[in-house]
C-alpha cells in the first residue's frame, strides 16, 4: 500500500446563536486586533451590522473589509491584505458564504507573505513555499451551507488577468475556529439555500468515488450524503427549520473535510464556468452532476451502489441517479448550462482546456482528456445523459 497522510478538522463550535461567541473564539486564539471580512451585500443587513457591534464592545479596535463579491478575484484578496497590514491586524474573522470565507482565509495567508498568491497554486509543493511564521489564526464563520470552506485548507480565487478560477492552497488555511450557527442561515432564500446545498452534495459525492484509500473521508461523505437527503427539501421548503439547517450546515463542513481525498469532473467542468460566466458555483454544479455521474458509471457504479441502502435507495446506480435528477427537478435546478448561460458565448474548446488543468481533474475516477471534457460540455448544452 502507497504511503498516504490523512489530515482532519479543527474545533468546531456548533449550535443556535453560537455566533454571539465570537469574542470568546478571539480571545481563546489571543486576536486582539481582528480584521472582520464579509462581502459588500452581507455587510449590510442588519443581522451582520447587530453581530459587529457586539463585537465592537469588546474589540472597539476592530476593522472591516467588505469590497468584495461573489467568485472573488486576487485584487480583492490584495485589497484586504493593505487593510489587514495597515491597520495591524492580528487575526481575521472570515465570515459569509464561500467568497466570503475565502477571502478571509486567503487575507490572513497572504498578510504575510511576499510572494504573488498565485505562487501557492494547489500544484506539488507550491505550498512549501510559504512563510509560515507570518500566517495569523482565522475564525470561520458560514452564512450557507454549501462551499465547507469553514473546513478546508484552500480558497478559491479567480486569476483576473486569465479569467482562471485557481486554488491556493496550504494547510495553515484552515480555520483555528469554526462557528455552525443555524440561526445565520435561516434568511437564505430558497434558490440559494437549494444551489449551496447541491454544492455539499457534489462535495461528498466526488469525495467518496476519488480513487484511492481514505476510509474516514468515504464514511464522512456517506454520512454527508444523508444529511442531504434528509433536510436539503426541508430546509429549501421551510426556511426556518433549524434541525434541516444545522444539518446542511454539518454536511457541508463534512464534504470540505472528506474532498480532501479527491473531487473530479463536476467541478473540473464547473471552475471555468464560474470564472467566465459568473454562475453560482453550487449551481454549476448541481447542473454537471448526472452528466458526470453517467459518464463515470463503469468506473463509480459498485461505490454508488454500496451506500444506496444506507440512503434508503434501491441498490442499483439507476436509483441513486433518479435520486439526483428528481431532487435537481424539485429545486427547480436547470438540466442544462445552455439554461444559464448564452450558448454564442461558450468557447466549448476553450472551456474544456481550462477544465482538464483544473486541479480537480486528477481525481476523477475515470482518467480524462481533452475530448472527454468537449464531450461533457457538449451533453450539458444539449441535456443528453450518457
């Protein structure tokens, strides 16, 4: 057997208004000077705006930075880092959805190091060549439960001059603190609460069929996969049931923990969508998830039928993708990407370039090449599953 190292989470503080902990979370990690980062929409509710001035009462020092949105770029993660340096931060609390969490993190990575963000790419040991004596503790705090960046050891970031979605990575991204807060997520409308949702699911999904041998990333992915199914309907359908949202939130920190062993296609083909068109990423990938599953089937089909009868499915792989396709249908998630994006403006073979260098493509369970992801582009414009 190859030699494999295995890395899990950090503390996680779980429950309803556990967010008015946060001074605690900083106090425990001696951050005295927190640099508080959310994107520019979240800045501006009320909840956010009544949780930072309970944060001020005790750090009346504490700066902000919000000139961000969705699918952030490197600029936003330059801009943050003057912020952080030029007030002397000396923690970050990350807080929001996946850009938010993202940038945070990246803030507090890049705060002190001297070299471009794209020199830590997650390619080799580009890692290795951080200084790490400079990167200062994060506290994650989710607002959706989708990306589990809260639970992972890289952000997504979009390269502007490229128009590449790129991952930086190194372990020291990952939050000393995590908040799962319910009550955060109980606003989110029902077409983000559904898109985010899918997102967890692709996360486990892929983690669990990544080849490989990491039994304590399949079995949190099994378990993720479960939690999905039971409360993503519920929680789309009611807002405020805060079994259903803790749950998805629990699932989504599980499926950044378990995709440490490997994703694959569905966001191989999603990461350049993102980039060019500005999709949700969630939504992206709610959309390639059968086109991938079908493709993959020879290779996935004893993985997926192992877990069906723990999901309360009929042991077959056409089971679990009738699942897939009848939740993507009750979610009102688009079969196709020509339903969200103008198909004059998609550069199949441009796409598929960027998909097959996505770093997600080395784990797919079945080896792919240039006229695989042309091909997989070409089904999801014209909605023809494998």
């Amino acid at each position: 057997m190859m030699k494999i190292n295995w890395n899990y989470p950090t503390s996680v503080w779980v429950g309803e208004n556990r967010v008015k902990d946060l001074s605690e979370a900083c106090k425990n990690l001696s951050i005295s000077k927190p640099l508080f980062v959310t994107d520019k929409d979240l800045i501006n509710l009320e909840m956010v705006k009544n949780i930072i001035s309970d944060l001020r009462q005790n750090y009346n020092n504490m700066s902000i930075f919000s000139n961000f949105s969705g699918n952030p770029i490197g600029e936003n993660v330059e801009e943050g880092v003057e912020v952080f340096n030029k007030k002397k931060c000396d923690g970050v609390i990350a807080f929001g959805g996946g850009s938010g969490l993202d940038v945070g993190k990246a803030i507090a990575f890049m705060s002190g190091q001297t070299r471009p963000i794209w020199d830590f790419e997650d390619i080799g040991d580009y890692w290795k060549r951080a200084d790490e004596s400079n990167i200062v503790p994060i506290i994650a705090v989710p607002t959706t439960a989708g990306t589990g960046s809260e639970t992972g050891r890289a952000s997504a970031i979009i390269n502007n001059q490229t128009g590449i979605k790129k991952i930086i990575f190194h372990p020291k991204f990952l939050p000393s603190i995590v908040i799962l807060d319910p009550i955060l997520t109980i606003d989110l409308p029902p077409r983000l609460t559904a898109a985010t949702g899918m997102d967890a699911l692709a996360h486990n999904l892929e983690a669990f069929c990544a080849p490989g041998f990491h039994p304590m990333a399949d079995g949190i992915a099994i378990e993720g996969l479960k939690l999905i199914k039971k409360s993503l309907l519920k929680a789309v359908k009611d807002g405020k049931n805060i079994e259903a949202r803790s749950n998805l939130l629990a699932a989504a920190s599980m499926g950044s923990t378990a995709f440490q062993k490997g994703l694959g296609a569905i966001h191989s083909l999603s990461h350049p969508v993102n980039a060019q068109f500005n999709v949700h990423h969630g939504l992206s990938n709610a959309i390639f998830m059968p086109y991938v599953l079908t493709y993959n089937k020879s290779f996935i089909e004893n993985r997926i039928i192992s877990i069906c009868d723990y999901l309360n499915l009929d042991k077959s792989f056409d089971s679990f993708l009738n699942w897939i396709l009848e939740l993507r249908k009750e979610l009102n998630i688009p079969h196709k990407i020509s339903d969200v994006i103008d198909i004059k403006k998609i550069n199949i073979k441009e796409l598929s370039k960027m998909a097959l260098e996505d770093p997600s493509t080395t784990s797919n369970p079945r080896k792919l090449n240039i006229d695989d992801m042309k091909i997989l582009y070409e089904h999801s414009i014209s909605g023809k599953l494998f």
